[in-house]
C-alpha cells in the first residue's frame, strides 16, 4: 500500500519559506560590528534583497562581500505576527546591477511596502543589495537543517503558493468556527482554537495551541487551486462532500 506523501520536499519548503519572508538582520563575515536591523524581501530566485538607506550597513559596498541574512516568514494569529519559520542565508551580497533594479523593486514591494524603493529605482539615496546564497539554515519548529546552494536554487516554491495563501486567509478571517467544529470532530475532544498554519498541495497544517501543530495530508497532491479549495472543503465539511 502507496502511503501519501504528507509533506514538500525540505529544499520546496524551505524555498516556498523564503518566498513569503521579510529579511530582519545582516551581519559582515569576521566584523566585530553586531548584527544590524534591514528592510527588503526575496526575489524570484530565492536570493534575498537587502534595502539599504544612507548610514547603514552595507551602503558604501562596492565589491562582493561575505554576509548572513536572516529571514522570518510570520503568520497572523489573533492580530499578532508569529514566527513560522527561520532562515540564514549565508552568501555574498553585492549591488544590484543598474538595469535590474526597477524589477527587482517591483518583486520585493509587497513584503517591503516603503517609499524609498522608488528612491533606489531613481537612484536618489537608498540602495538594493542582493545576496547570492552559499547555504541556507533553516528552523521551522518542526524541521531543521542545512542547505547547500544547489539544493537552495534549484528547488521551487510550492507552485499553489498563492493560491494557498489566499484561501488560507480567507478561512483564517471567515471561517474558524467552522474549522474549530472540523477540529473537534477529528480529534474527539474539545478544541477551543484552531487555525489554518500552513496550506499547500500535499496537506495542511492547523495550529490548535502554541505548542501544538496538527499536519494533516491530503490523500493525493492537489494540482490545482480548485484540487487544495476542495480537499480542504472536504477536511473542514466532510459530511457535505
């Protein structure tokens, strides 16, 4: 009997991590300088993108130079950001070439909603540093390790990225009575809250206390935002399906 696969693959998840964080920190390899706060967000390719202003770190780089970034991917429960998981990305930053930074300001806008992006773009102070990965840490709660560079880019977010996250929010805002009742039905015993943690096409993961996440798969992979809508329609309704 084919038992079904009940979780991405560790290079897919860690990548599909990177894609919805926000890099918190950057410190130099061998500087005695600590650990300085920075804004920015991860491109397509998984590399982080660093917005740098007038007086901090990094702003007067002119040459590659050995960096870790650290990224947190965050999700809302009751109205406060909690941390989901944890990356360092140790690798090389360096300036974004002139001719790439107005695209590479448009993919980091959404989790880097600032003005001085457009700054960068006209070349009016702020700066865009990217840092080619050498490894990735990763700490999720449940997983932990290391990656290497090939393994880092040559995976890909879960390809129902944002579909996942649309619908996960939508049941997160709208519909938590009726998965604390689904919750409760499959546990057996009174589940005061729940909520959806992590969506994607091999299963869910529903948060039911801090310290208590529930991994629940699907029986086969969804391959389609219609697939994960119904397979978790069936989880949170199943005597309607």
């Amino acid at each position: 009997m084919q038992h079904p696969v009940t979780a991405p693959p560790i290079p897919e998840r860690v990548r599909t991590l990177a894609a919805g964080a926000a890099p918190t920190h950057v410190s130099v390899a061998g500087s005695v300088l600590p650990a300085a706060a920075v804004r920015g967000g991860v491109d397509a390719e998984g590399r982080p993108v660093l917005l740098v202003k007038p007086a901090e770190l990094l702003y007067d780089l002119t040459d590659e130079i050995v960096v870790t970034v650290d990224l947190v991917a965050t999700r809302a429960i009751d109205g406060v950001d909690r941390a989901r998981g944890m990356l360092k990305v140790r690798g090389w930053a360096q300036p974004v070439p002139p001719e790439q930074i107005r695209d590479t300001a448009i993919a980091i806008s959404e989790r880097c909603p600032d003005e001085d992006l457009f700054a960068a773009i006209e070349s009016r102070g702020p700066r865009l540093l990217r840092v080619d990965a050498a490894q990735v840490v990763y700490l999720t709660g449940q997983e932990s390790g290391v990656l290497d560079a090939e393994d880092y880019f040559t995976a890909t977010p879960d390809p129902l990225l944002d579909a996942a996250e649309r619908i996960l929010h939508h049941v997160n805002s709208s519909h938590r009575p009726q998965l604390v009742h689904a919750m409760t039905a499959l546990l057996g015993t009174p589940v005061p809250n729940a909520w959806i943690w992590e969506l994607d096409r091999y299963g869910t993961t529903i948060r039911t206390a801090p310290d208590h996440l529930l991994r629940l798969p699907w029986p086969t992979p969804a391959t389609s935002p219609e697939e994960l809508e119904h397979a978790l329609a069936c989880l949170m309704c199943p005597n309607r399906h």
